[in-house]
C-alpha cells in the first residue's frame, strides 16, 4: 500500500486566503460563555423572529407521518404556493435549505478562478467568503455616507472579468433598499444582478422586484423565510431567476435540498398568509418604537431601517462599544457587533418584542 504524508493532500489554495463568515453568537455559545440560561436571553443578534412559525405549521410538523419518506423533490405543493405568493411562474422557482445555499450555488455556477464580483460594503458579508472559495475575486464599491449605492461608480468598476453584481435590499446591516431605476440601470449591464430581498416583506415594498424577473436574462432575486416567517432553524430559501439560470440551478443542485419540515412549514406559512403578516406588521409598529428609543440616547444615531433590524452607531467619543456591549450583556441581550474597522462604532439591534425594547432601553441607559 502506498501510503502518502500529510503534505502531499493539499487543500484548494483558495481556501488559504478565505475568511469563513462569522455569523451572530448562538443562544447556547453565549449561555455557556455569560452562565445566563437559555431561557432569559433576549437574541437581537440574528434578525430572527420572536413570533416564530405560525401555530399550524408547528401542528402540521408534529403531525406529519412520512419523515422517513425523501420529500417531494419537484416540491409541487410549495412551488405552486409561492407561485401564487410571488406571483412569478414555478419555471422561474428555485428552492433550498436556506437563501444563504443559493448564494453558494449561484456564486459556483457563475464564478471560475480569476473572475470578479462587485460588492457594495457595508452589507452581508457571506458574498465574499463564498467568493474566494471560488477562487474568484471581490471588486468593492463602499457605499456612500447616506449607505446608497452608487451606480456610476459601480458600472466604472465592471470588467470584462466581472460576472456578478450583488445588492442586497433592504441591506444589511444598514436597513435601506435599492431604487428601482438604479437596479433597471445594474442591469443594462448585462451582468448578473443578484437582488438579496430576505428582509422584503418588512419593507415599504413587500413585492421587491420579483416583477421584473421574466423580463430580464440577468435579474435574481433571492427570498427566505428565516427572518418574516419566523423559520430561520429549519433553513427554507428560494431564489426568482430567469428560467435558463433556474435550469442550471436545479442540474447542480444536490438531490433532497430542501428537507420535509422545511416544506411543511413554508406550505403553512403561505396558507396562513394573514398571521404571519400580522407578525410583520407587529416587528414594523416596534421598529418605530425602538428607533425612538435608540435616538433618546445621547450616545447613539440610528438609521431609518425597512428590515427587522436598526443599525446604530456610536457617537460620543468617551463612549467605547465594548461599554455598551457590557451593560446590555449584563441584561442578557445579544446584539450584533462587526469586526470590520468600518463599523467598528456599530452595532445592529434586531427588533423584538415591546417588552424586549423596554428591557433593552433599560440596558442602554445605565450605559455613561
Ligand atoms: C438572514 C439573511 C439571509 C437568509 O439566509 P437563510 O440562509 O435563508 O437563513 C440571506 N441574506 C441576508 C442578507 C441575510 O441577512
């Protein structure tokens, strides 16, 4: 037998430069690192929701009988459900356990070594991990001081190496959305626009821009139910894309993507349309509560936000982050941190319930 050393089996080089994203602590990371129980952490870390699923859809999950069947890979029910919800053709549907999967598909499907992605920062920073796992590269357009993208310089940046342009909107971290005529001008460019809408259903738009989907050759538009539906653990996403790029989806696409709880839920979610907006109603009614409440501080200015979360920053120079994060830690409040030097003087407050707001607002002004 030839036996060979550690050495000789390398990994891709990518992998050497990548950064792995560093997603919002876990309930139970910071019960064992804080000795809080579970149960009396606030988690405003992860823009989850503090409704959860509907209460058919926890039904529907206990009283399902074929768990040890594969599901329905073609997901017939789901897709004609979303259909009707996003009122696109199921042609133009792809599902997944979570939208972050289909960012890793879309992203291995389009980008080869050498190629180029443009990046808008500040925003989710899972595009440019992925990125580099491909062995492709982040062309970084920063948005400007009002966190707007700036098309001029985006179409300045493209070149002939570039395949990608992804917008996330609302964005996140910073709340605001894309101007239609700005993604109609991203996309004369002819390259692939990538519109990442998991917050959509908070915002002034709850329909994004799944409508020009059939139009274009080059739109996607990238959808979750983790954040509105309140199904962030069962991991449920779909992409809206041109049918050509759907085709390729699904022939890359790992067999039994989607698992049957996700199905169940996301079925039930759609049928119980009218409760789960209600619960988004009730997250947009807090987020002018708690956008209040951040702006009574003298410490702190928030941004307008049209996702479940508000960004803040700080403002008083004998005010360190690391005091903030003490004083809410001690209330056993999880809010999101960045390691990246630009935010450094930020944080993200995902909205929860009023009581949450109350308890938060206590926190903040033992701050100083
Ligand atoms: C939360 C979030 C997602 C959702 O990811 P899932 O895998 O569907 O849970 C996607 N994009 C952004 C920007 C997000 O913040």
């Amino acid at each position: 037998m030839y036996t060979i050393s550690q050495q000789d089996v390398s990994v891709r080089p990518e992998l050497e430069s990548m950064t792995a994203y560093l997603p919002g602590e876990s309930l139970v990371a910071f019960s064992t690192r804080t000795g809080i129980p579970i149960e009396q952490i606030i988690k405003l870390n992860s823009n989850e929701s503090p409704y959860g699923p509907v209460p058919s859809a926890i039904k529907a999950l206990g009283d399902c009988k074929n768990y040890n069947n594969y599901p329905d890979s073609d997901a017939t029910i789901l897709r004609a459900a979303l259909s009707d919800y996003t009122g696109l053709e199921g042609s133009h549907i792809v599902l997944s356990h979570g939208s972050n999967e289909l960012i890793n598909l879309l992203w291995h499907i389009f980008l080869s070594v050498g190629d180029t992605i443009i990046y808008c920062p500040p925003t989710f920073s899972l595009y440019t991990s992925i990125t580099s796992f491909c062995g492709a590269s982040v062309i970084e357009v920063p948005r400007t001081s009002e966190f707007e993208i700036d098309v001029e310089d985006v179409l300045a940046a493209l070149t002939p190496s570039t395949k990608l342009i992804v917008i996330c909107s609302p964005n996140n971290p910073t709340g605001n959305p894309i101007a239609e005529l700005d993604v109609l001008a991203l996309l004369e460019s002819g390259r692939i626009v990538v519109i990442d809408e998991a917050y959509v259903e908070f915002s002034q738009r709850p329909g994004g821009f799944a409508h020009l989907v059939p139009h274009y050759r080059n739109l996607v538009v990238l959808r979750t139910f983790s954040k509105w539906a309140g199904l962030a653990g069962l991991r449920i996403g779909y992409g809206l894309l041109p049918v050509w790029i759907a085709n390729y989806m699904l022939q890359a696409q790992c067999p039994f993507e989607v698992n049957v709880a996700g199905y169940i839920a996301a079925i039930e979610t759609l049928a119980h349309l009218e409760q789960v907006l209600a619960n988004v109603q009730r997250i947009t009614q807090e987020r002018e509560r708690l956008f209040d409440m951040l702006k009574s501080q003298s410490y702190l200015t928030p941004f307008p936000s049209q996702g479940n979360y508000i960004l803040a920053r700080l403002d008083d120079i004998y005010v360190k982050i690391e005091q903030v994060r003490a004083a809410v830690e001690e209330y056993g409040i999880l809010l999101r941190y960045f390691p990246k030097p630009s935010l450094q003087n930020y944080l993200r407050v995902t909205v929860g319930l009023p009581e949450h707001t109350d308890i938060l607002a206590q926190a903040l002004a033992r701050v100083r």
